[in-house]
C-alpha cells in the first residue's frame, strides 16, 4: 500500500501568517484585491486571502542574489563581442529578431535597469531557473497593483507588518535618474498595445503607471503603436526623452504591428528602456555560459553561480561535466530525463519549455535531438520548488481554505534594487510551468515581515 505524506514546508519560507482585518473578512479582503486588479487581467472566482510574507533575511537574500546574477548575467553578454552584432553571432540569434538598436553607450549602460528573474526555493534556498530582462517583462502591473492592495487592506493598523517596495516607485526613481544624465525634464512615454493582454477592455493596464508618474512631477502618455507618431513635436524631436517599452519584437510581428513608427521615434530622440539589448541579456544561453564558466569570472562569481543558479548549459553536440563525471551532452540529456529541464533559449509564458519528469520518454528524445542541431536551447538541472502555507479564497467564509503551494518567486530589480516580487502558483498545490497566461496560474506578491 502507497502512503501520501503532506509535502513539508521549507523554512525559508518562515512562519508569518497575516490575519485578515475583521472589519473585512474574506468577502472584504476579495472586493479590494478585485478593485485593484480590475480590468488588468487578473483570476476572479479564487484569489490569494493574504499575501505570502515571508522573513526580512529571506527577501534580502532573494533580491541580493538576483541583482548580483543579473549583474554578472550582463557582464557575460558585454564580454561576447564589441558590438550587437558580435554578441548576436556569440548567441546564434537571428538579427532580425533585434532591429530597435540605438547608440552603445545606451545599450550598455542600460541594459540591465530592469529585470525579473524567475526562482523557486530549492533545498539550499532560492535557484534563479531564468533571467527576463526589459520594459515588457510581464507581471509588473500586476505586482505594483497586489502590492498597493495588501497595503489598503491593513490600512487601519499604525504600523504595517510588512515592507512593500513600490515597483512603479522604483521605476519611476530609473526614469528620473536617466532625465538627469540627459538633461532633460522628466518625461516617458509608455508604448505597448492592448493586443498584448487577453481578456482585458480598456487601457488601464498601462494608465495606472501613467498615472502614477504624473502624480510625480512626471510628463507621461499611453501610446499605442499606430499612434506613436503624434508624439512627435516641433522640429520633429520626440516630445518624451524616455519610453518604456511595453513589447518585444517577436509578439508585435505576430499581431502585425509595424515597427517603423519605434525607429522614428529613436531617431528622434526617445531613449527606450530597456533597450534591446535587453533581450540578449535575457537569452538564457548566457546563463549557460555563466552556469558553465567563464574565463574571466572571479572566485566570488563562481561560488555566486554554485550557490543560485541549477546546473545550465548550452545544447549541442559536446562533452560536459556534471556531477564530476565528462560525459556527451546529449547522452546525459537522454539517459537521466527524469533530473533536466529543456528550454529554448528565447521564449517566454513557459513556451518551448520540457520538463523532463512529466514528458514522455519519446518526446523528449525527439526535443534533444532537435536541440542538438539546431543549438537553439539550454539543458538545466530540474529543481523541486519548495512548499509553504497559503490561504485561498471565493470572498465566502466557508470558501476560505488553507493551501500548501509550491510557489514561482519573480523579484523584479530596477537599476540593482528591490522593487516587488511576483508570486505565481497553483492552488492544489502542484508545480511545473507556472504562467499566468496558458496554465491558470494564482498570482500573489511576496512581502518581507518588520
């Protein structure tokens, strides 16, 4: 006879349960989360009944070894190749793919200003499974807007019991600093397109940040693309020396979009962030590189890498090192499924994503085989994601549960600093591709207790 023992809970997690206000209660706790997260994509029927707080040192070490990675992550991509083009040959990505270049010293410079990686708390901590790097790395309003939730549902308490970092806060202190080094008064346009976000009606996704910078001394303006050129002023300059970049390439080719109006905008003037270079940085054979080693890296980076990031490397047809033992890539990838994820090196929402343990044993070979001509992906060391508790609700009393989830942790860092951190999870418990998008994810934030 088979027992089924309840997965424990990993101490990094801590102990912290927040209890819900009583002037609230589920019903209360529900409506707010709903206000706030209206019409900018959000699961309605269950939704988290408080938030994931977890100890101050655990979120200290979770953001610190992001920024630190995300730092070495850049510094890979930079040491490829002089130039974007060098660095695209290093990666073996089609230029075509990249047509948003500007100047170098703004790709380099800011290329990294904001990010958020993915990361589960394996047995030892947090493991960073992968980097996403740019303005359109998704769930950024969604955290912004969670956060602000959790904040007005204890509103009434002197003190709150948590610290919030404010992510368009965080943002917006990026955009004042790049103001300043250009000499110009402070001003974004946000571009991104309502194409982008399935299920929702009105513009409020990108107008809540819009909002937000204008309460700060901020110029800013929603454009979608067909209306970018109207941004354009006197003389032909941009009238906004900043834009937030609320797409990738790859998604507005697959609406149609034309680009043209983003060039002209660059060329007159708007300093887009991130700049694309960004999407190189976020290609995830640099952290096989990185994962594998690099000749340059310093004692500290390595054990940086050995303590934070599974075992990656590059696909193709070579020998590799794992576990002390050199044996062929392909080999290792075919006869220990069951211990190695497959992913494409470009891909996002979980797409081109395998993981070996769930995959059926002739699919996975047909994908490494694959992945070994056409070296276009990583292999990486399959990490069980830690459990802890959490508590779910339907707004009802009777359907407040208590929940043991294997979270999906995304701490966005802005310019090396903490700025919110999304959580992504299964209510039953289970794990595996975690998206909001094409898997049903719950979406919560991770707070850190005073």
């Amino acid at each position: 006879m088979t027992t089924h023992t309840r997965p424990q809970h990993h101490p990094w997690f801590g102990s912290y349960a927040l209890s819900r206000p009583p002037r609230l209660g589920a019903a209360g706790v529900r409506d707010v989360l709903l206000r706030e997260m209206d019409d900018i994509g959000f699961h309605q029927d269950l939704v988290s009944a408080r938030p994931l707080l977890v100890p101050p040192q655990s979120a200290a070490e979770l953001y610190g070894a992001a920024a630190r990675l995300l730092a070495l992550l850049r510094k890979a991509l930079l040491a490829s190749g002089p130039t974007p083009r060098h660095r695209m040959a290093a990666l073996g990505t089609d230029e075509s793919l990249h047509p948003l270049f500007t100047d170098d010293r703004t790709e380099e410079r800011y290329c990294a200003c904001m990010a958020r990686p993915d990361a589960v708390i394996g047995e030892h901590g947090p493991q960073f499974l992968e980097f996403n790097v740019g303005g359109a790395v998704g769930g950024a309003v969604h955290t912004h807007m969670l956060t602000r939730a959790w904040r007005h549902v204890h509103a009434d308490v002197d003190r709150l019991p948590f610290d919030a970092p404010s992510l368009f806060g965080a943002r917006r202190r990026v955009f004042a600093t790049v103001c300043e080094e250009l000499k110009q008064a402070p001003g974004v346009a946000l571009l991104g397109t309502l194409r982008d976000l399935p299920g929702v009606r009105t513009t409020r996704y990108f107008d809540a940040e819009v909002h937000h910078l204008r309460r700060h001394g901020f110029a800013a303006e929603f454009f979608e693309p067909e209306e970018l050129d109207r941004g354009h002023g006197p003389g032909g300059r941009f009238r906004y020396p900043l834009g937030l970049r609320h797409f990738t390439v790859t998604e507005w080719r697959r609406h149609g979009i034309d680009l043209a109006p983003v060039r002209r905008a660059l060329d007159a003037g708007c300093t887009f962030l991130a700049p694309q270079t960004a999407f190189l940085v976020s290609n995830k054979k640099v952290l096989g590189w990185v994962s594998e080693g690099l000749p340059w890296m310093t004692a500290a980076d390595r054990a940086l890498v050995r303590r934070y990031l599974p075992w990656t490397r590059v696909v193709g047809d070579r020998r590799v090192t794992w576990r002390g033992r050199c044996t062929g890539l392909g080999e290792l990838l075919l006869r220990r499924r069951r211990r190695f994820v497959l992913k494409k090196a470009v891909g996002m929402c979980g797409d081109g994503v395998l993981l070996g343990p769930s995959t059926d044993p002739a699919v996975w070979r047909r994908a490494v085989e694959a992945a070994l001509r056409d070296e276009d992906s990583i292999a990486q060391e399959y990490v069980e994601a830690g459990r802890c508790a959490a508590e779910v609700t339907d707004g009802t009393e009777s359907g407040t549960r208590p929940a043991t989830i294997a979270p999906l942790l995304g701490p966005y860092v802005m310019a090396g600093r903490p700025a919110g951190c999304l959580v992504r999870y299964f209510a039953d418990g289970s794990s595996g591709i975690v998206s909001m998008y094409g898997h049903g994810a719950l979406i919560n934030v991770l707070l850190a207790a005073r």
